[in-house]
C-alpha cells in the first residue's frame, strides 16, 4: 500500500503536524472569502493597540533622548521656600556647571490697572540655560532681553505671547509684577526645562534673579519654588552615581532630585496611564470584534460541513479536524494582526505628521518590540478564545450527521480539553491585561466589568431568543414573521444584541458621567464656593487687607488660613522614595505639597477617626490626615509623617484622619498640623473671598482692583474662571474618551455587518418562498424592519441600563460625585442602536429583495 493510500489517521501518526499544516493550506488555496469581517475585527483592535503603543514608544524615546534639554542639565534639584544655602550650593557646584531659577505664581497687570492676570514668573541667572536654547521674538541674546537698559532706568522681562494677548499689551510696553514695573523687550516662544517645571496655570515670564527681588515678591513664607540645575563634568561620575552623592550629602535638606533619565516622572507616568487607558479600551474593540471571528468561524465550519464528513470517513480524527482548521484560522488571524500592526504604526505616523506640533518634544515615531509584542499577543489570545469552542464542537460531530444535517444546529458540546484551553486563554488574557496595566485596581475592574458586559449580553440574546420562540401567535404577519426570525436557530437576534451592546454600553456611561460631572460644577460647586482665592498674603497685613475687601463690597466674608509648602520625606520612619504606594496615592510622596496648622477643625472637614488636639496644645508635634489618602498609604492613628519645611525636618504623630469634602473649596489641606509645630515658621497666608449673591460685576472688579492697588504682591484667583478652564479642558477629555469609545461601538457594527452577511442566504431564500406564496416586497421590508427594531431597542435599553451602573459606581464609589441621570444620553444610545440596525439591516434586506428567486428555487 502507497502512503497516499494510508489513512489519514495512520499517516498523521508517522508525518505528525505537517500534515494539517499542508491541509490547512490546501483550503487556503481559495481564498479568504467569508474572512473579511474577521480579519477587519482583529485589525481593528490590534491598530488600536500598536498606534498608542507607538506614541507612548515615541514620546517615552523622546524624554531619554532629549531628557538633558528637557531638565536643563543632567540633574536637578528643587525645593519649596527655601533658597540654597551657601554650603549646599558648593556641595552641588563642586560636581559640575550649577544653574539657579527661581519660580512662583503671581499677578501680571497693566500699568494703568484695567486689568490684569495669573503669570508663572520665572527668574533666572546668567548660566541659564545651560542646555538647551531660550527662543525669543524681539531679542536675541537671553540676557540682553531681561538685563537692566544700558541707563540703568528700567527692568525688563521677556513674556508669553499669550500675556501680551490678554492684557493688550506689546514689546516695549511696562508690566508691573509686584511693586516693580517692567519694560518688555521680547516675547518668548520656547523655553527648554518648560515641561520639566510644575504645572504653570498663566503665562510665563521671564525676569533675572536681580529683577525678581526688586520686585518684593521674595518674603518669608512666599510660595517660591528654588529649582538648581547641574551640568556635570566631562570626565566626573555619571548620573546615578552624582545622584547618589547629592542624596548622601544632602539627605535632610528636603530637595526634589531628577535627572536626565526621567526628566518629568509626573509626565511620564501621565503618559503611561493614557497608553495603558487606550490599550484597555483597544482591548475591549477586540473582545467585542471576536464576536465577529466567533461567527465567520461558525460559518466557516458550517460551509466546511462535507470536507469534514471526508475526512472523518477516511480515518481523521476528531484532532486532526481541529489541529487542520484551527491553523487555517490562526494564519487568517496573523494576517489580521499584521495588517494590524501596520495601520497602528500608520496611524501614529500620520497624528504625529499633522498633529506633532501639539507635543510636548520631538517624538521620533518608532514601534518597540513589547508594543509589538503585546499587540499580537493580544490578537492571538482573542482569536483563540472565540474559535477553539466552535472548532472543538465541529470535530466531534459525526460524518453521518455532517452529511444530513443542512438544516439544524449541531448540539454537541467539546471535550474537556477545549474547555481547558479556552479557560486557559480567557486567564491568559486578563494576566496580560492586568500585569502591563500601572494600576492593577483599574485593570481588574476592567476585566470584571468585561466580564459582566458579555455574560449580560450573552444571557440577554439567549433570552430574547427563547421568549420569541415561545411568543404567542399573532395575526398581524409581519410581525409573526419578525418574532419567528428573533427565535429562529442561527438568527440574528444574538450576533446583533452582543455586537452593539458593550459599545453602547461603554458610551451611555462616559455619557453620564460627563452629566453628572457637568452638573456637578455647573450647579453644586458655584453655589457653596468662594469667588476668590488668594495666595501670599502677609499674615501681619490680612487685617488691613480684610478692610480694603470689605470697603468695596459690604457684607463679604473672608476666610484664612497658614500657608506652608513642603515635602513628605518619610512615612514610619520609611523614606518616600522606597514607598509602594498605589498610582492614585502616588503624588503625595513626590514634589511639596501644601501644608497648614490649625486650631479646630477646618470646615469642610470631619475627623471620623481619632481625637482633635485640644485648643492651645503644646506636646509632641502632631498631625491630621486626610482619610481617603491615609487609607491608601497604609498608614493608622499613631504613625509618624516627616516632611521638610524650608529647609528643616518635621516629625509628627498623626492623631487623627478626616473625611474632607474637596468640592467644597473650602480651604483644607491633606496633612493639617497642630499649631505648635508649624507657627513660628515663616508664612503667609491663604484666604478666601466669598462675596454676597447678586454682587454685580462692577463691584467685583472694584475689590480686584483694590487688592492690585494696596497690595501688589498677592495673587488673587478667580474661582469661576478656574472652573470654567477646567471645564474646558474635562470637555477635551470626555470627547476623546467617547472618539475612543467608538472604536468600540465600531467593532460592534463590523460584526453587525458580518452576521448579517453570514445570514443573507437563509433570507434570501426565506424572501424568495414568501414572494412566490404572494407576499409583497413592502410587507417583507415591514416584517426585517420589526425584527431589527425590536432587538435595537432591547439592546438599548439593557446598554443604558448597564451603562448607568457603570457610571454609579465610577461616580460614587471612585469620584465622590452624586450620580445624575441625563436622559439625552438614554435618547443618544437608542437612536444610535436603532440607526446602526436599521441601517446595515436595510442595506441587507435591500440585497435580498434584489436576489433573482429562480437559481434558490432550482438549487433547493
């Protein structure tokens, strides 16, 4: 006997996988027709993937090469209040080229006082910068623009563009920053350490150091922010080691260090919790696309029913029947993941092309071999998730049933190691979700709620499916015919409730989420917020200042408090630098943070744990702590906190944990100390204004301007502007959010689109029996009509349904925001449901009455 004549099962045994392989593309061979829908999922999802990780490469490549220009040196240091002493400057300078700067927030205001704004000032000394190049309109040289005029009469500055826009103002025209007036001699268009530097919230400006004290914005206590940049020697010690040095000489001296490695942590970190935001979001546009390679798979198998009854009748066992088409599939599916890879890749070469400009540095579009990595990984564990049931379910059905059964699903369920592998790679795709997430919290709540979305939409087409094949008859025929093909076997009614639903669901909750939050600011915050804040107030002039607000408009309320800046150091003992605190806690442990004193609790605060410290305490130093974030960092009633105050080390006790209610605006801070360990520290204070309601716009810009005239050198923020810039900018957040979303939403009507097409030949024929029995091409269009409009509006309903409590928990749970329940967003989902459905299913049923009944009658 020839081996071409051994059975496939004997043959299998001595030449092993090869021969599927071979087989497997052998039915290659005609193409892969049927296959669109399935590869389109697989792309869809895996672009999604690889563009942000090719941004995320780009930008993260970017900060390490140009990380030197990005500080400003090779190494920082940073601290709060506190100006360098003698000997920490020749500690620093002994390493290499030292650079001081000195930042604050401030008021920049015209001359005449009609007007004026919040200004980052930025004061510089002659080595700066020392990488990197000030760009300037107006100037050439650095120092030529913010040196004294060869007179000697004036001081200068150099200016954002956008100070100039808003207080009308051009180069050659006085600025008055505290009690100085500045002439401005160029305006600044690019600043290298800019990214480096805190958040700014106005326009900066640049003024020399000498400027800066003659403005007399330097007292005790100003919230000044002393940043030392170094430029090490050629031949010195590298980074690591320098930093390491600096530590060690330095170690209670409170300084905030960077280095070139990672210029900007905050960056940095922003940057990876959007990439990993995205790659969830990608993730979920992929489960829900396998929807859609579960079905072209099915269908697949079903057209494939008489190669198998071959094989299975010539010795082929039911593992050789999936090894065969399982390859098939897996090839189909690395070509969707290729083509996936180079659209994502693509993508993020085109939004850098046009909308590069808009980054913070130069990013070199490049794709890293992990982004690579994990985007396919992520493909192939989809894939094989939703095609190893129907596999496992086709090789065990028998030729017989293979050869008759043209009409009826196969009710057969996979052997046990099917179960295993899918259970194996359903685990596999959570680990990797969860274990290249930064916050594994986020990415366990993800893989749940993905979860919970598929069983609800699996559960919820099972059960409209059997509540229509058990639905009363009616008379009306379009409508027993809709009812009839809701419940018919290999129907619609599944394929079109799991495809929209999760991205329905997905958009009803950023949807009214967004409501809540708008709602929040609009009606909750405005009415129980002051209308001003105000910084850098000398606690020795807050009663002068009092009357000169009080002057203006009778009735207003002012409320104070000390104002300290500094840095938490250790925790227990423990330095902050070696604290695992969870990513959402993470930010007390790096840079200063705001600190105060008081004797009662602040309002807007609760302490619901431990005891107040009693007025005119004077034992060990102690501290309150917001409980939110105590919780977090694991601390309890007792523990120690260390923070640097200008310069100097504070240990405290904390004795108590508040509920602080941050909507308010009330003035409160995390870490509240008791008087006797802060006040004789020098500060200023913070204070708030609430004015009486109805106060007109005239009478509040006359406490404006009073505050400008008498007291130059404090900073007065108005809280209705501040809200509404963020406003703005949470606008720009939900809207990409909801264009992200709609990838989701996307998948879904691809696999919309394919279970329409893997059905069209069954309608087809149904349209044809019922168009020769008499029926009317309108009662036809009435009765796909019916059946597509009944599944889109429970697939909405149960989105909205989902959706919302999603965003009652996300609202209430993580935000602390009441939830709000917008009906537009209920509108918005249906009508979007129901205009998807109807829209693909009007373009199928239009292709099925355009089918000639001829060839489907002779072919049955």
């Amino acid at each position: 006997m020839t081996t071409d004549a051994l059975p496939i099962a004997a043959r299998q045994a001595r030449v092993g996988v090869p021969v599927a392989l071979r087989l497997a593309l052998r039915e290659l061979r005609t193409g892969l027709g049927g296959f669109a829908v399935f590869i389109a999922c697989i792309a869809l999802g895996v672009t999604v993937i690889t563009g942000v990780g090719a941004l995320s490469d780009a930008l993260r490549g970017g900060f390490e090469r140009q990380g030197e220009v990005i500080l400003g040196g090779d190494l920082t240091l940073a601290r709060m209040h506190a100006r360098a002493s003698d000997a920490e400057r020749q500690t620093v300078a002994a390493l290499g080229r030292l650079s001081e700067t000195a930042t604050m927030r401030t008021m920049g205001r015209r001359t005449d006082g009609t007007d004026q704004s919040l200004i980052e000032l930025q004061a510089v000394d002659t080595a700066y910068p020392l990488s990197g190049q000030v760009r300037l309109q107006g100037a050439t040289e650095l120092q030529e623009a913010l040196g004294t005029d060869p007179a000697g009469a004036s001081l200068r500055a150099a200016v954002d563009p956008l100070l100039l826009e808003r207080l009308k103002l051009a180069v050659g025209d006085k600025l008055k920053i505290g009690a100085a007036e500045l002439t401005i001699t160029a305006a600044v268009t690019s600043i290298p350490d800019m990214i480096a530097s805190r958040i700014t919230y106005g326009p900066r400006v640049l003024v020399s150091l000498d400027t800066l004290e003659k403005t007399g914005l330097i007292q005790p206590g100003s919230l000044v922010r002393w940043r030392y940049a170094l430029k090490l020697d050629a031949d010195g010690p590298g980074v690591a080691a320098t930093r390491e040095a600096i530590a060690a000489k330095l170690p209670d001296a409170g300084f905030t260090l960077a280095d070139r490695r990672d210029p900007s942590p905050n960056v940095t970190r922003t940057i990876e919790r959007l990439r990993q935001f995205l790659t969830l979001l990608g993730l979920t546009a992929l489960l829900v696309g396998g929807v859609g390679v579960a079905n072209a798979v099915a269908t697949f198998i079903d057209r494939r029913r008489k190669t198998i009854a071959i094989l299975k009748s010539v010795g082929a066992t039911s593992r050789t029947v999936t090894t065969i088409f399982l390859t098939q599939v897996l090839i189909i599916a690395l070509i969707g993941i290729a083509i996936g890879l180079a659209l994502g890749y693509l993508v993020a070469l085109v939004l850098n092309t046009f909308y590069g400009d808009a980054l913070p540095i130069a990013a070199e579009i490049r794709l890293g071999w992990q982004s690579i990595a994990f985007a396919a990984a992520y493909g192939v564990l989809v894939t094989l998730i939703f095609t190893l049931w129907p596999l496992g379910r086709a090789g065990l059905i028998k030729a017989a049933v293979l050869f008759r059964d043209d009409v009826g699903e196969a009710r057969v369920w996979p052997r046990w190691p099917v179960w295993l592998a899918t259970g194996a790679c359903i685990a596999g795709l959570a680990a990797l979700a969860i274990a290249t997430s930064d916050s594994r919290k986020i990415a366990i709540y993800f893989a749940v709620a993905v979860a919970v979305v598929f069983a609800v939409f699996s559960a919820l087409g099972w059960l409209v499916t059997a509540m229509a094949r058990r639905a009363p008859h009616v008379r009306r025929a379009e409508l027993a015919l809709a009812l009839g093909n809701l419940g018919a076997p290999g129907g619609l009614t599944r394929s079109v409730i799991m495809s929209l639903g999760a991205g329905l669901s997905l958009l009803v909750a950023v949807a009214l989420a967004d409501a809540s939050l708008v709602r929040e600011l609009e009606t909750r915050l405005p009415a129980n917020s002051p209308d001003y804040f105000v910084l850098d107030i000398n606690k020795d002039e807050y009663p002068a200042f009092t009357q000169a607000v009080t002057s203006q408009v009778p009735g207003t309320r002012l409320d104070s408090a000390p104002m300290l800046r500094g840095r938490l150091l250790k925790l227990n003992g423990v330095p902050s630098g070696k604290i695992k605190a969870p990513p959402e806690a993470q930010w007390v442990l790096s840079g200063d943070r705001g600190l105060t004193y008081a004797e009662a609790v602040p309002d807007g605060s609760k302490v619901i744990e431990g005891e107040w410290w009693e007025p005119g305490y004077a034992g060990e130093p102690l501290v309150s702590f917001g409980e939110d974030l105590g919780k977090k960092l694991g601390l309890a009633l007792g523990d120690t906190v260390t923070v640097n105050v200008l310069g100097r080390n504070v240990t405290a006790r904390i004795a108590n944990f508040r509920k602080v209610e941050w909507e308010s605006l009330a003035i409160n801070f995390v870490m509240v100390f008791s008087p006797n360990t802060l006040a004789a520290a020098p500060h200023n204070l913070l204070a708030t204004i609430v004015l009486p309601a109805g106060t007109a716009l005239a009478d509040e810009a006359r406490v404006a301007r009073a505050i400008a005239t008498s007291f130059p050198t404090v900073t007065a923020i108005r809280v209705k502007d501040a809200i509404a810039a963020f406003r703005g900018v949470f606008a720009k957040v939900v809207t990409a959010i909801r264009v992200a979303g709609s990838v989701t939403l996307l998948a879904g009507a691809l696999v919309l689109a394919g279970a329409l097409a893997t059905a069209q030949r069954r309608r087809i024929l149904q349209a044809v029996i019922l168009k020769t029995l008499g029926a009317t091409r309108a009662r036809i269009i009435g009765a796909h009509m019916i059946e597509y409009l009944l599944a889109a509006l429970v697939t909405g309903l149960f989105a909205v349904g989902l959706g919302a409590l999603a965003a009652y928990i996300a609202l209430t749970e993580i935000m602390d925001v009441p939830f709000t329940f917008a009906w537009s967003a209920v509108i918005q989902a249906l009508a979007l449901a129901i205009g998807l459905v109807l829209i693909f299913g009007g373009l199928g049923t239009w292709q099925v009455l355009k089918a000639r009944p001829v060839p489907y009658l002779r072919s049955e």
